[in-house]
C-alpha cells in the first residue's frame, strides 16, 4: 500500500472489521448528504481483489449495508472454499495440450476431414 493510502485511512477511515486473511476494512468517517459512504479495503498482502471474500466483497460494492460478521454467514454445500486466483503462478491450471504442460495432445478420433476446395 502506498504511503498516500495509508495517510488518508488515518486521517479519514473508522475501521469496521477484518476477514479471515488479515485484510482490514474501512469506511470513511466523514458523512455526505446525498452520497453513498466510501469503503476500501487494505490487504493483509499482496494486493489481490480475489483475496476479498464475498461477504466483504457485497459490503465493499454497497451490495449490502450490513457489516459481515465472523461465522455469522451460512455457507451452502454447494459452495466451495476460497481459494486465491493462481493464474501466472506454477499452480495455474494448464489443460492438456498447453504449451507450458508440455505441450501433447491426444490424437483426434479420426472422425475429423479437412476441407478441400473441389
């Protein structure tokens, strides 16, 4: 985070909580009339907006006004844990034929036939 950053939550933010990963959120203390509350975030790492979970990430985008609580969201069987976006890293998905997999694919099913101008 920059130095600009962290002056102006100092000097304008009122902490509202944290997530699991460290990252702190703010909002600013300052009331507009007429105007929606600013609300940032700053990462307890890298900066990295697939490392804010979706309760947080509601909050942050005035999708609800209600701050997240710890435990307090009920997770579906349906929904998987979050895991950070790999891609450029070496855990990155790479499908079969991928260059960067070691580039084989298997043959095709002969069920293919170029076209050929007749």
């Amino acid at each position: 985070m920059t130095i600009g950053t962290r002056l102006f939550t100092w000097l304008r933010g009122e902490p509202v909580g944290t997530d699991a990963f460290g990252n702190r959120y703010f909002r600013d203390k300052r009331r507009r009339a007429g105007r929606r509350e600013r609300r940032w975030v700053l990462y307890a790492g890298e900066p990295e907006g697939s490392a804010v979970p979706p309760e947080w990430h509601g909050w942050l985008h005035h999708t609800t006004d209600e701050v997240p609580v710890e435990g307090d969201r009920k997770r579906r069987p349906w929904q998987k844990p979050y895991e950070p976006n790999m891609t450029g890293t070496e855990a990155a998905y790479r499908p079969p034929g991928a260059v960067l997999a070691g580039g084989r694919r298997p043959h095709g099913t002969d069920d293919y036939e170029p076209w050929r101008p007749g």
